[in-house]
C-alpha cells in the first residue's frame, strides 16, 4: 500500500468520528437547491415528454423549456432568443470561440486576445486554434490578478476577431473589469465572450450595459444540476451550429432537450438573483473574516485582489507545504476544500493560474482554495481557522522544503 493510501484508509477512520462537516468548495460545485429539485420533479415524472412533439405532455415540456429559457435571459438582460442552453460551461466556452474563430476567419481575422489565467476550457480551445493558423495574445494579469484594459487596448489590431477574457478567475475569484473590455471592444468593432461560470449567479451582470457579446455560464456554479449551461449569444451572430440533426436551440444545438435540467437551472438562477445582495453581503463578511484568521499564520500570503474579488472566495498559498496532502488532513477534519480548478484537481503541476499572478513553483504548490455559499456560518469559518494552524504545522514539520526556507532565513 502506497503513502497516499495509508493516509486515505487513515482519514478515513477519522472521519467516523467527526465532529463537524464544512463543505467549502463551491466553486468546485454546489449542492441542488431545494428549490430548483422541486422545480425539477414533475420534468422527471409526469411531464416527462419529449419537448418536440406536438401531444399534450411533449408540450407542456416545451412550454418548460420556454419559460426556463425566458427566466435565464430575463437574469441576464437578454432575450429569451439569445440563450442556447448547452451541457455546461466548458461546452459554450468551446462553442463561443471556435464558432467566431471560424466565421471571422472567413473575413481574414485570425487573431484572438484572451488572458494567460483563463480556465482550461478557453485556454485549451485557442491553444487548438493556434495549431489551426490562428495566432493568440495572452494578456498578463499581474499580482493582483486582474487584467489592465489598456493592455487589451493595445492589443487589438485589425485582425482581431475575438477577445475573451473570464469574468471572475475560478482560482482566485479576482472579477476583472468586464463593462470597461466590452465598451472597449464594441468601440472598436471586435466581438467579446466572458466565461462567466463563476459570475452569474454571484455578483450582478447586465449583457446590453456591459457590452458583452457572448457569455458562459453553468448551472451547478449557482446550486442547479450538473451537465446544463447555457451560452448567451447577441442577436445577429450566426456563427457555425455546434450540432447537427435537429431543430433544437433553433437548429443550432441539436438533440433531445434535458427538460428537468433546464427548469432546475433556472429555477436555481432566478433564487440565486433574487437574494444576490444578501447573500454577497453575507458571504463577503465570511470572506474576510476567513482571511484574517489565515493570514494569521506564519508565510501565509493571499492570492488575487483583496476586494476586487468573489464574495465568496478565498485562495491562500502557505510555504513549504504541498497542497494535495493539506487536502487530506483538511478531509479528516471534515473540511471539503480545493487547491485550484476541480478540472485540473487530479493534477500534480503547480496551477497556471498562480504561476500567471508570479508565484514561485513551491509557493503555488501550498495553494489552498476555500470557496464559501449562503449555507456557510460563521462556525463554519472558525473550525477552518482553528484546524488550519495545527495541520500546516504538521505537514512542515515533515517537510524538508521548510526547512530549508527556515534556515535561509537565519
């Protein structure tokens, strides 16, 4: 049996007898809301129909699908035809920009802007696209993780047919300055996507005030299901149909409608916008109260903007400790915790995203992401404060790369 596995059979004894559960990795994914599962019940029994068929139980699921469709863009300032629900948040990042990649290489524009922090599912698309003939500038987004608008003004040329840059990092939940991109974007004639996954749900967005022309979101960011999303498209972009076969998202997105994800999606978006300034308030007041108690320990540092960020959000790296076993200690005290992208949990490489705000290989490997909901508490935050201390001293102890740090600093 190999180390991991003796601590995981370890922990998992531990776990028998804890006293506390602290789930706090949201971003990650939230639990389903009461109210979006009740939304969704009678989609899974009775109006169980397929949503393209003309007898009355195929639609009444239209007409779900309709009002579904309707609620998420009445959030968001659009219109109901401007929303194409996909299968997440990854789907209409894919979809968004190879779909205005291959219409406006058509017109000669093969240059895309985005930022070097962007979630996979952007950066891994335009790294295709740059195999394709396509060249990309990736922003810089600086200590604070936040990038400069003028930077995305000098960057534009002529050539440029897309810029997508993420409304609010996944990592370090720093929220970049999106109606400052879009203004500059549409002065200058270029089409601009967010990957709002994080965003929506969270902080306001307005599509029209904000000048965005496309824009990401999924629904288990917001305590809807998994496996649905959804891509705002402005009206009068007809970029390429992702799939072909039917006359679903108006022939766009083929295939039979998930109809109960749909519903549980909006349902959980309208709940979520209704109590947004509340639940921002509540959840800011935990944020900071969780980052003071962090920073309290010794070679603790923030990571991303102290203010300029999600309610919710807290990323911290501590020297000398390797994150994937801070994970596993954290798990035996029955805090859920992440240490970057849950795309990329099962990786062993230091995150891009902090390496992008310039941190050191080892630093970025002590990285902790604590991501906080309306459900938290107080207490919540505390036993995090409380058993973080004991855990890092652990884990230096046992760490050779601390004691190396300790003995350069005399």
């Amino acid at each position: 049996m190999n180390k991991k596995s003796i601590l995981l059979t370890e922990f998992s004894r531990k776990r028998d007898g804890l006293r506390m559960q602290v789930y706090a990795d949201n971003a990650a994914t939230t639990k389903l809301s009461e109210t979006a599962l009740k939304a969704m019940m009678p989609y899974l029994t009775d109006t169980f129909g397929n949503a393209s068929s003309l007898y009355r139980i195929g639609q009444e699921a239209h007409q779900g699908v309709k009002a579904a469709r309707a609620t998420v863009a009445s959030v968001l300032n659009a219109a109901p035809e401007e929303i194409f629900f996909t299968s997440g948040g990854s789907e209409a990042d894919n979809w968004a920009i190879k779909g205005v990649a291959e219409m406006m290489a058509k017109k000669g524009k093969k240059h895309i802007i985005t930022s070097a922090f962007e979630h996979h599912a952007v950066l891994h698309t335009v790294q295709k696209l740059e195999k394709q003939g396509f060249e990309v500038t990736y922003l810089p987004v600086y200590e604070n993780g936040i990038v400069h608008v003028d930077d995305v003004r000098d960057a534009i040329r002529p050539d440029t047919a897309l810029v997508t840059i993420m409304y609010a990092n996944n990592e370090i939940g720093t929220i970049q300055p999106i109606s400052e991109i879009g203004a500059l974007c549409h002065e200058k004639g270029v089409l601009f996507h967010t990957d709002a996954v994080q965003a929506v749900g969270h902080v306001p967005i307005d599509v029209k005030a904000q000048r965005i022309d496309m824009l990401s979101m999924s629904a288990h960011k917001f305590h809807g299901p998994k496996g649905i999303g959804a891509l705002y498209c402005r009206k009068g972009l007809r970029f390429p149909n992702l799939i072909e076969g039917g006359a679903q998202e108006s022939g766009r997105r083929a295939g039979t409608e998930a109809v109960y994800a749909m519903v549980g999606m909006a349902a959980a978006l309208q709940e979520a916008n209704d109590h947004l300034a509340e639940n921002a308030e509540k959840l800011t007041k935990l944020r900071d109260r969780l980052i003071d108690g962090l920073l309290q320990v010794e070679a603790c540092r923030l990571n991303g903007d102290r203010k300029q960020r999600l309610p919710g959000n807290v990323n911290v790296s501590f020297e000398g400790v390797e994150g994937e076993s801070l994970l596993l200690y954290l798990d035996a005290e029955g805090i859920s915790a992440s240490s970057g992208s849950a795309c990329t949990s099962g990786s062993l490489d230091p995150s891009h995203v902090l390496l992008a705000i310039g941190l050191p290989h080892e630093v970025a490997h002590g990285s902790l992401r604590l991501t906080l909901c309306e459900s938290n508490t107080e207490e919540d935050v505390d036993y995090i404060v409380k058993c973080v201390p004991g855990i890092i001293k652990r884990l230096r102890d046992m760490s050779p790369l601390w004691e190396r740090i300790q003995k350069e600093r005399g």
